[in-house]
C-alpha cells in the first residue's frame, strides 16, 4: 500500500516492527520485553497489538524507566484482554 493512500492513523505507525518494539523494551527491562510479546501475541493479527505496545513505551518515554516499569509489572501478572 501507498503510503500517501493509508489512513493517518495507520501511517503513523509505518515505521514500527515486531523487532524495533521488542528492542525499545529490552532497553526498559525484561518485564516489558516480555509485556510487549503478551500484547503482540494475543492480537488475531500481531499489528494490532502495536497501538498499545507503542503507547507503553511513549509512556516509559515521557515519564521515565520507572513509574511505567511498575504498571508494566502488574499488567504482566494480569490476563491479557480479549478483543471481540
């Protein structure tokens, strides 16, 4: 697909793959490495978990390593939601 032709709100994650979300974690921890594989996995479609894995770490970007680092670490003992 053309770029020019996408939605805006599918442009702007173009640029993502499995492989740079799953590097941007490890930089947090391994907690948010394996969150980030959580949310991947439990989409139909990996890409659909990217919205939510690239809103985690623009949290961790504005607010630091460790405030999200503590969310990260409870969503990762709660069940993954199930999308309908």
């Amino acid at each position: 697909m053309i770029p020019e032709h996408m939605p805006s709100s599918r442009r702007r994650y173009r640029d993502w793959t499995h492989e740079r979300i799953r590097s941007e974690a490890a930089k947090v921890g391994s907690d948010a490495e394996t969150l980030m594989d959580v949310i991947l996995r439990s989409q139909p479609h990996p890409q659909q978990g990217f919205r939510s894995a690239i809103g985690i770490l623009g949290l961790v970007k504005r607010y630091g390593h460790h405030i999200p680092r503590l969310g990260i670490r409870t969503a990762h003992r709660r069940p993954a939601p199930r999308s309908v």
